[in-house]
C-alpha cells in the first residue's frame, strides 16, 4: 500500500468527519472548530485549559481561536475563570450546556455506526495503528503531543499516588487520563 492511498484514505475520512461535526453542531448552533474547541476543553487538564493551548491543539492562530471562544462563552458553551494564583492567566472551563452538547455529539453517529461491527481486536488494531500515525505525524509537524499521563515522562508513581514532575504538583486519578500540553512521550519500556 504506497503513500498516497493512504493520503487519499485520510483525506476522505476526515471530509466525512468534517461533514458530520458540521451537521452535529448545527443542533446546538455551533460551527465544527468551536465543537472542536468545547471537545478539547472537555479533554485537558488543568494546567491545559488556557487559550492558548487550545490554539495550539486545534493548530489555528490566536486571533481565530480567540474569535472561536469569544463565540462559544457568548453562547454559553464555555466560562473563563482567572487562575487563583496569577490572575493574567485564563482557565477556560466547560458549562453544563457546553457538557450536554458534547454528549450528545461525541463520538459521533458517524463513528459509532462505522465501527459497530467491528471486533473488540479490530478496534484495537485500529486504535494502535491510529495513535501511531497521530504520534508519527505530530512529531513531524513539530507539534506537541498532548497526551496523558500514563504515556508521559513526566509521570511518577509512588505509594502516595501519582505525582506530576513538570508542575511539581500530586495528580488525582481523575487527571491521569486527561491530555496536557506539556506531555512528552515516555521512552518505549518505562
């Protein structure tokens, strides 16, 4: 299989998942990139939540990202809360609206019915082989990674939990599955 089957097969898997978030979002008059945003803030944890990491996971300037957030809190999707210790810095959480329109869009009809026929080892393969492209193409694009703990160097497990080196800061188990902007990758048989 070469190179630009696999370009081709990308290319139309993500215009239908384009096409559907659109569709989706139209239920809650919400454009694909905010339902992007809202479905990133769901996802990241709490040293992830600012603007700024959400421009960068999105892979969008700053100005349309801004534009995307100022649309959504207007809406009532999302509220900004200052950081209690550096009041310059936002933390951008999602409201019960903002939760319920993501349940209701995530993961997608679209999604749900392509692989309800697939077996439990199918699904496997395919999430291994999608979280490898994704790391593979991540690491090209010099982008981060955005990954969770349990798959980050900067873990540490101890007998008082899990304890995150970056932030100096105990993790709760809550936390240990939600993506961080500052995950680096462990090296293979940490």
């Amino acid at each position: 299989m070469n190179e630009e089957h696999i370009h081709d097969l990308l290319e139309r898997l993500g215009s239908l998942l384009d096409g559907d978030r659109r569709s989706a979002g139209q239920q809650f008059g919400l454009l694909p990139v905010q339902l992007e945003a809202l479905r990133y803030l769901a996802r990241c944890n709490r040293f992830s939540d600012s603007p700024i990491a959400v421009s960068e996971y999105l892979g969008l300037t700053k100005g349309t990202v801004s534009q995307t957030l100022k649309a959504i809190e207007a809406k009532g999707f999302v509220s900004r809360k200052p950081d209690t210790q550096d009041r310059r810095v936002i933390h951008l959480k999602l409201t019960a609206k903002g939760r319920r329109a993501l349940s209701k869009t995530v993961p997608s009809d679209l999604v749900k019915t392509s692989v309800k026929e697939f077996s439990d080892s199918n699904r496997k393969g395919l999430v291994t082989g999608l979280e490898r492209l994704l790391g593979a193409a991540q690491t090209a694009a010099g982008q981060r990674t955005f990954g969770a703990c349990p798959t980050c160097t900067h873990l540490q497990k101890g007998k008082q939990g899990s304890h995150c080196a970056y932030f100096d800061v105990a993790l709760k188990a809550d936390e240990l599955n939600q993506i961080c902007r500052e995950h680096e990758p462990a090296k293979k048989g940490r």
